[in-house]
C-alpha cells in the first residue's frame, strides 16, 4: 500500500521565478525592454479583438506599457553609452 507524505512546511515564501545576483545592469535593462515589447504586442493584439470598455482596458494597459518602455529604453541608451 502507498503511502502519500505530506509536503514539509515552507519556512520562507516561494518564489517561480528569480533574478540571479550580479547580471549587469544593461542585461537587465535589454531583457526589461524586449519583455515590454513583447507585452505591447500582445495587449495591442488582444485590444483589436475586444470591444466597448474591455478594449478601452486593454488599450490603457497597452499605454502603461508603452509609457514603461520609453522609461527603460533611455536608461539602456545610457548604460550602452559607457
């Protein structure tokens, strides 16, 4: 017969995803800009198939995310500029 043990309390929270200690700043800037890139495209596409205030929504995340990108584009200019 099986079994099952439970699973041992977690002491500290849990986390899916991380960010590895000492990636240089222009790593981390370039992979900021191409994932906000990547979210424009894909709330711009989901936009066009939505109507009335869904798509109003989806057309302000949209900006948020634009507004985002022209914040970390810069800083990546001035990193890359060293």
């Amino acid at each position: 017969m099986f079994t099952a043990t439970p699973n041992p309390p977690h002491t500290e929270p849990t986390q899916l995803f991380t960010v590895i200690n000492g990636i240089d700043t222009e790593a981390l800037l370039a992979n900021l800009s191409e994932t906000l890139a990547s979210a424009n495209a894909m709330v711009t596409d989901l936009a066009f198939d939505l109507d009335g205030s869904r798509r109003h929504i989806a057309l302000g995340v949209q900006q948020l995310i634009e507004l985002s990108g022209l914040l970390a584009n810069p800083a990546l200019d001035n990193v890359e500029a060293r």
